[in-house]
C-alpha cells in the first residue's frame, strides 16, 4: 500500500510538472513588444511608441532623459570612432526625434533649435515638439493666416508630409537602417556650451519687462508692434486718425517703397489693430514686429585640436547674423564689413563670428578676394533683436550692395513682410541660403528657410548622418556638414559647433563662389549646378531628410 500511495504521488508530480515544461524558473526578461519599454531600465520609448525596442541602443529616450550619463555600455566609443558626432547624428536620417543629450539646446543668437530653442537674445522659436501639420498655421498672432503663398511648405508643390505623425510613430519609415546607438561619444553633462541662453524663468520676466508676446504659435513678437510695406501716404494718414503711431519710417534702397514700424492703439487688441491694417493694405505685405532667433547651436571648446586648414571661399557674401569679432588675426585674410541693424553699433558675438569664419576659412583664396559684409540685427535693445524690421533693413542693405548670395542663419515664424522682401530681393537674381532649424524631426517648419525661393540647408555629421535635431520637410534642399565643425569664438578660440546654422554657410559659400553678381538666370545655374554636384542621401532622390544631398566644402 505505502508502495503504491508513493507511485502515485510521483505520478501526480510529474504530471503537474509537465505543464510547466520549456519554462526555466530563471527564463531571462524579454522585450515586452512593439512599444513597450524594453528591460534597459532607460528607455522611454513614450516619443516613438511602436518603434522596435533593440537592446543595443539604451539611449534611444527624448531629449533630456540622460543628463549627462552616457548610456552606450555596450559602445564606449558611441558608433562615433572619430568623435566627431557628439550631438548624435543620426545614420540615414534615423534619428526618431529621440535624444541622449541632457541639454535640449540653446543657442548663443537666438533659437529655434536643439529642442528648447533659448537664445543669447531671449528668443525663441519654440514648437519642438508640434508635428509638421498640413493645417499650415500662421504666426501673426491674431488668429490671422500670415500665409502669403511665398513659402515652401504647403503651397508649392515640393511636399512637407514627412512629420504628419511623428508625434506617434517613427518618422524614419523610408530609412533602410535604424542605429542611434551611442551616437554621442562624449555628450557628457556641461561638454556642450549653450552660451547666452537665458532660464525659462528669467526670459518670461525680461519678456514681461520688455512688452514681448508669444503668438498663438509661441512665437516671440513685440506687443501692438506691426511692420508694414506698401502703405501710401492716405493710409497712413487714415491710421494715425484711428489711433496708429508710426514709431520708425526706412526708406528701402532696393526692395523698393518704405518700410514702416507701427503701433497699435493702446485700448485696441491686437487682432482688431491687425484687422485695421489689413482692411487697408495688403495683408501680404503686414505682418507683426516678430523677433527672430539664431538658429539654436551648441559649441564646446577643443582641446590639443588643431583647425583644419582650408581656403577662404573667394566670394562675396553677405551674413545676417550676431556680430563678427572682426578684429581676430583669423579675419585678416579677408575684407569685412559690419552694419548694425538693432543697435547704434555691432557687437562681436559668439553666433556671427562662427559662421562667419566658416566662409573666410584659415587662409587667403588665391584665386579671388573674400568679402564679407555681415547684417547684425542682434545687438543693442534687447526688446527689439531680431526683429522683423531689423530683418528687413538688412537684407535692403545687402541688397543694395549688390552681394549676390545672402546667408540667414536664423529661424522664426511666416511673416508677410519679410516674405514679401525676400521674394523681391530674390526676383533680382540674389540667392538666399537659410538653415532649415533645429527643433527636430517632428517640429514645423521654421521660416525664412521654408519660404519658396530661398535655399533651405540641413546639418550632417562626417558620416553623413542627419543631425538628431534638425527639422525636416519638403524645403529642405541641401545638407552640410554641421555637426561638431571646427569653428571659432568671439574670442578667437577654436570650439566644436554644432547646428544648421554651421552648415547653411558651406552651402551659400559654394554658390557665392560661381555667382559674382545678382543675375536670375545665373542665380538658377549657379543652383542646378550645385545640385548636380550633391551626393544623394537616405531615400534615393530628394528627400525631406537631406534634401537633394550632401554638399562639400570643395567641389
């Protein structure tokens, strides 16, 4: 009997053993499926919810989830081996909007980029994370559309589709490859400087101070201040009778007529003193005082790095931007020419002295000079840098001059007046180069680089791999290289930058080079034939990544 009491149990332990069978009691965790946050203990994936979760990439999290520690265990050398990607470039454009880089980015002129877009002027281009909406949106402020047909983005025909759903998916899905793993070498807390950038605190009390409003698309603009072109002497007289003042009045040398500066009545809104304007102008040619942003950038110093040698590009161009720190020995092989906009006089600022040194280059160009003539909007009052009619005092004056390409390393929101000028200024046969921002993959476009007629230029690293927060979309026409290029301060000291700011003067600097005067014709050669030099990148043809392709310093 006992015999067999124990035959059975045995045979009952095995039965209630056999439903267990393939299950090891110490089985390892296993990645939870499409969305679910895989076992790294460090990867939200709440920015790409349905991305496939690879266990080699811990890092792959929004911008900010890492401040400072370097997640790649599994690559100390962060899939970067020249280092040369700190920001984190993206292998054929697969970022996904996701970040390992603590600061979400700040920028010493002003900003629209690196995802927080605080500048050394308060600016802010903001809207990092809004989806590239076909909605079309306007900036005005007023509720109004600002949409005067003159950018790239809805209404020409070259597509902005490709952020329609970042907010929720991965917005590479034409990439072949997925890889961001450690692609921020030595992103280490405080590496990158986000110099002049100013708290969220303390721009909102200077803002406060200074009469500055956000739009109803975060764009920073000046309270009941409006420019204007195009306003006969009846209008204004019809204005000033409703309560308008004129605070500035600039007779345009180029782009033809008079600029104006309004302000609206004090017991008036903003959208009635808008609605004002418009029902006597032209809607097109108003628009409110916005104040634009350096496109955002990160710099840190180099140690035991030397720059590389390269010639000055032997070309005329002009540069609106902060200050250049003219006086450097770095400049003495080219001409420069500054003119402030903003302020009495130019101030030498980290912004402007990089890009600018980017197009002078370390050496005299023997085949031709190299002048500069830099538009500084930026210095003096901070209530006014930046703004809408600084910005169209500069580019008259470029104008004016007869440079024949104008770089705008700067970012805002669609504003009419200035659409207009650059339209004018560009039937003349001037190019105009702009980087495409930097608020990320899923951000809407960022204007004057969106705008028809106007070169839009991403940044890539010297992989060619996207940077991680570059924008993205249809105006995209050309990517540079613009991750961690050897730049200089206002100081004279040699810094990594980092930004489309870096990479937009490369481009206008090629194209300075085979166009010597304004001429639309040869304005569009001069472009065909850098489109035929481009080496195409990610999805075959052109693409809202990197445009047509990857342009070099040199042909």
């Amino acid at each position: 009997m006992r015999s067999r009491i124990s035959l059975i149990g045995l045979l009952v332990l095995l039965a209630v053993h056999g439903l267990h069978t393939g299950a090891p009691l110490s089985a390892p965790l296993f990645a939870q499926g499409p969305g679910k946050d895989d076992d790294d203990g460090g990867d939200d994936d709440a920015v790409d919810p349905g991305a496939d979760d690879d266990v080699t990439d811990p890092d792959e999290a929004d911008p900010g989830a890492d401040p400072g520690a370097d997640g790649d265990v599994g690559d100390p050398d962060g899939g970067d081996p020249d280092g040369d990607d700190p920001d984190g470039g993206d292998p054929d454009g697969v970022d996904d909007g996701a970040s390992d880089d603590g600061d979400g980015g700040t920028d010493d002129g002003g900003g629209s980029d690196d995802g927080s877009g605080s500048d050394e002027n308060g600016g802010s281009s903001g809207n990092g994370d809004s989806d590239d909406d076909a909605s079309d949106n306007d900036h005005s402020g007023s509720g109004k559309s600002d949409d005067d047909g003159d950018d790239k983005v809805d209404n020409s025909g070259k597509g902005n589709a490709e952020d329609r759903d970042d907010e929720a998916e991965d917005d590479d899905i034409d990439d072949d490859k997925v890889d961001d793993s450690g692609d921020d070498r030595e992103d280490e807390l405080g590496s990158w400087d986000l110099p002049g950038a100013e708290s969220a605190a303390t721009r909102a009390e200077l803002d406060l101070r200074d009469r500055i409003d956000t739009d109803d698309e975060g764009f920073r603009y000046r309270r009941g201040e409006f420019v204007a072109l195009d306003l006969s002497e009846d209008d204004l007289r019809l204005l000033e009778g409703q309560g308008f003042e004129v605070v500035a009045s600039e007779q345009l040398a180029s782009v033809e007529g008079t600029l104006l500066l309004l302000r609206g009545p004090p017991q008036q809104t903003g959208e009635a003193a808008r609605d004002a304007l418009d029902a006597l102008g032209d809607p097109d040619s108003i628009g409110l005082n916005h104040l634009f942003d350096s496109a955002a950038t990160r710099t840190r110093k180099t140690h035991g790095k030397a720059a590389p040698s390269r010639a000055a590009c032997g070309c005329e161009i002009g540069l609106i931007d902060t200050g250049v720190a003219a006086g450097l020995s770095n400049f003495s092989h080219v001409q420069l020419t500054q003119q402030a906009f903003n302020g009495k006089q130019t101030e030498a600022r980290l912004h402007g002295t990089a890009v600018a040194y980017l197009v002078s280059g370390t050496k005299d160009n023997p085949a031709r000079a190299t002048r500069i003539y830099v538009a500084d909007i930026f210095s003096g009052p901070r209530e006014s840098a930046g703004s809408s009619f600084a910005l169209i005092k500069a580019l008259d004056w470029l104008a004016a001059r007869k440079v024949p390409v104008i770089n705008i390393s700067l970012s805002g929101p669609r504003n009419p007046a200035v659409a207009k000028t650059i339209a004018r200024i560009a039937g003349q046969g001037h190019i105009i180069v702009a980087a495409a921002g930097n608020d990320g993959p899923a951000a809407p476009p960022v204007f004057p680089g969106a705008y028809e007629g106007v070169v839009g230029v991403t940044a890539v690293d010297a992989q060619d791999r996207v940077y991680r927060y570059a924008n993205r979309g249809g105006y995209v026409d050309f990517s540079a290289h613009g991750v961690a290029v050897a730049a200089i301060d206002d100081k004279g000291a040699l810094r990594d930058a980092t930004g489309t700011s870096f990479a937009a003067p490369i481009v206008a600097a090629r194209l300075a080079a085979r166009l010597r005067a304004p001429d639309t014709a040869a304005s569009r050669r001069a472009v065909q034939a850098l489109e035929g030099e481009a080496r195409d990148l990610g999805p075959r043809g052109r693409d809202p990544i990197y445009g047509i392709g990857v342009i070099g310093e040199q042909p």
